[in-house]
C-alpha cells in the first residue's frame, strides 16, 4: 500500500510538471514573439531618427514600442509567477521526499538491528521452533524468509528516493537561478520602458509646436473616413437593392406562373368567370430583408455561411502587420474620432490581400488613394488606403489574392491600411474575424 501512495504521488507530480512544461514553453514563445516586434519596430524607429525631426511615425512606433514593452513586462511577470510555483511545489516535494527518506531510514534501521540480534543461525532456529505448533513454526520461518526481501526491496527504496530527491534539489536550484534571471530581464525591460516613455514625451513636445498641421491632418483623416463610410454604405444599399430587385423579379415570375396554372385548372373545372379571375391574380411579394436579399441564390447563401464558419480563422489583410488604431471611438490630438473598422500598419509596398474568397462590388477613389469592396454573401470587406490596385469591379477573387499595393502616407512615412467589415449594412468589429498572427 505504502508502494501504491508512492506511486500515485510521483505521477502527480509528474502531471504538475508536464502543464507546468507547456505553459512555460507557451509563455517563452509569446515572449520571443515580442522580443521579435521589438526588433522591427527599433530598426524601424532608428531609420526615422535619421530625418533629424520629430514626426508623427516616430510617435506611432514609439507607442507600438510601449504597448509591447508592457506586454513583454506582464508576460516575463507571470513566467515569475508561474516559477513561485514551481518553486512552491519542488520545494514541497523535497521536503514531502526527505520525510519518506528519513521513515524509510528509520525503519531500515530497526530491520538492521533486528538483523543483528538474530544473525546466527541458532537464533534462527530458536525463533522458528518456539512456535506453540508446526503451523506457527512454518509461518516464522516464512516471516524470516520475506524478512530478508523487504530488507532488500527497503534498501532500493532509500537509494530510489535519494536520487529522486537529488533530481527535485537540482530542479528547485535551476528553477531559482532562472527566476533570478527573470527578475534581472525585468528590471531592464523596466527601465527601458522608462527611456522610451520619456522619449515619448520628447517628441511629443516636438510635435506640439506643429499642433496646427497634426490638427488639420486629423481633419483630413476624419473627413476621409466619412467618405469611406459613406462609399460603403452607398454601395452595400445599390447591392442591396439589386439583390432585392433580382429576387422580387424571380419571384413575380414565379407568381405569375403559379397564376396562370391556377387560372388553367379553374378553367379545365368550368369555374366561374370571377373564380377563374381571382385564381389568375398573382400573390403579393413580401420585400425581402437585406441579408436576405443578398444571400437569396443557392451560391450566396453558401459563401456567406463558409465565410461565418471562419470566423477567428480570416488571413490578414496584409501578410504582416501590427494594428495601430482599433475598432471604435477613440480621441487623438483632442479630437474625438471613431473608427469603424481597424488600421492596420505594414511594410512599405506590402500587398493588400483579400481575407476570403468573394467577388469585387466596387474600386473607388477617395482622396487620391484606393478602397476595393469585396462581397462574400451579406458580408463585405473593405480595404482603404491602396496606392494601386491590380483588381476591377464584378471580378471574382480567391482568399489571399493580391488587390493592390497600400499606401504610405508622405506626411508621416507610415504605410497603413484600413480594413472594414459590415454585415448587410451592420459595421462589425473585424479584429474578432481575423486569425491571430
């Protein structure tokens, strides 16, 4: 039974180690991930300093830089959390290991010692012949036979344990040497953000004294957005409306069709005039929904439900890229803003790729820059900001397929495309779509 307990709490503690392992090893990937970003945004951050002037990409990398920073802060704070207990629990365990090996050591020795006073044989004898009859005889010799097995099984027991409790000793100094590295990364990563905080505010001040240039570019941000909007509500409501229209075609067809067969079988059952008549009116369409009228036909309705099972599966936009500015209202430079979909900071010349197979529903041009509109069933998907296109309206695309090459803008030397979602007229946050990167 003693075995069996033994047993049980070495597999335990086995399977603490193993979630232990996996999410530590989570854990470094994110961490290295970020450590990656970091690198970019530095190297990006470097080549604008060259321009020797403060600059609005130089104040949008500062704060992606600060965003990861705390990131990389709170992810190396929960691998030291996640070493305090690891550290907790081998500590436990070494001391959960050195009370079995001081019990199993104890009772070696009372075995030793009762070895010892019955070392002779004719102890042996003795002990075995004082039985009160043969059956009590047969059992202490079996007893001394067993007895000198479990001296043995004993013996292993105490070396298995110790080399156990070395490996758990050795683990818990490992695991103490790594947290004191953790907290060594910790400690400069805090102080790093420190440096890049009052950078921030550097170049902020430097920025302030062109106020009224950043205003008047918001202004034209803010009045470029309202012409996306607008371009896409224009063109989801013309979709809409063919759709609508295409589907009340099809089914005034339909309607008149089912008439005239009423008014043919009234007729071939000599009814009335008025009843002939009355079979012979078509029945009242019922105007159809937008999501409706947009999934109406069999490949519609199919496309829009393969692109809804892929929802947190979506490809980017653009291969590679870091979001700038979220879904939703949000104040810059004072000025209340409120984007309805998400900007999306890239490689300059990165191609911008549609996240799912659809077909174009318009190419417009908004301020000397692209928006392509994609439609996959009552969804469509928004891409603005294209310096160049490479599709046109009514083609079909594939998943992933290049649309044209984003813009960046001369002002702030950022390349940065905006990516909407909307769902038959409906504006849908579309980072809850996307895969994560």
């Amino acid at each position: 039974m003693k075995f069996i307990k033994v047993l049980l709490f070495a597999i335990s503690v086995l399977g603490v180690v193993q979630v232990h392992a996996q999410s530590s090893a989570e854990l470094k990937r994110r961490k290295e991930k970020l450590n990656n970003e970091l690198a970019d945004l530095n190297r990006e951050y470097e080549e604008t300093r060259k321009n020797k002037k403060a600059t609005i990409k130089q104040l949008n990398i500062l704060k992606a830089q600060i965003a990861l920073r705390e990131e990389k802060i709170t992810t190396v704070n929960s691998e030291i959390r996640q070493l305090n207990g690891q550290i907790n629990e081998n500590t436990n365990t070494v001391h959960t290991l050195q009370g079995q090996l001081d019990q199993l050591k104890k009772e070696y020795a009372a075995m030793v010692v009762f070895a010892y006073h019955n070392q002779s044989a004719y102890n042996k004898m003795m002990f075995v012949f004082a039985g009160k009859d043969f059956n009590q005889a047969y059992k202490r010799l079996k007893y001394l036979q067993q007895f000198g097995t479990y001296r043995e099984r004993q013996a292993a027991s105490i070396q298995g344990t110790q080399k156990e409790l070395h490996v758990k000793i050795n683990q818990l100094d490992r695991t103490k040497n790594e947290k004191s590295n953790l907290l060594e990364e910790q400690q400069k990563e805090r102080e790093t953000l420190g440096k890049e905080r009052n950078t921030q505010t550097a170049v902020v001040n430097d920025l302030s004294k062109q106020e009224g240039t950043l205003k008047k570019q918001q202004r034209t941000l803010m009045a470029q957005r309202r012409q996306i909007d607008r371009q896409i509500q224009n063109a989801i409501a013309r979709e809409v409306e063919a759709a609508r229209r295409k589907a009340e075609a099809e089914a005034r067809a339909e309607a008149a069709r089912r008439a005239a067969l009423a008014a043919e079988k009234a007729r071939a059952e000599n009814k009335s005039a008025a009843e002939i008549a009355e079979a012979a009116k078509p029945k009242p369409i019922t105007r159809s929904t937008a999501t409706e009228a947009l999934t109406a036909t069999p490949e519609a309705a199919k496309l829009n439900n393969d692109f809804m099972g892929n929802r947190g599966l979506l490809p980017w936009p653009v291969a590679t890229g870091q979001i700038i500015q979220d879904f939703g209202p949000y104040v810059s430079d004072g000025i209340r803003n409120d984007n309805h979909g998400i900007d999306i900071r890239t490689s300059s010349g990165a191609a911008a790729r549609a996240v799912f197979e659809g077909t174009v529903i318009s190419v417009n041009d908004i301020s000397g820059s692209y928006m392509v509109l994609l439609r996959h069933g009552s969804y469509i998907t928004a891409y603005a900001n294209l310096r160049s296109v490479s599709v046109s309206a009514g083609q079909k695309v594939n998943t992933r397929q290049t649309l044209g090459s984003v813009a960046t803008d001369p002002f702030t030397g950022e390349t940065v495309i905006h990516f909407e979602l909307n769902k038959a007229g409906a504006i849908v946050n579309p980072k809850t779509w996307l895969a994560s990167q």
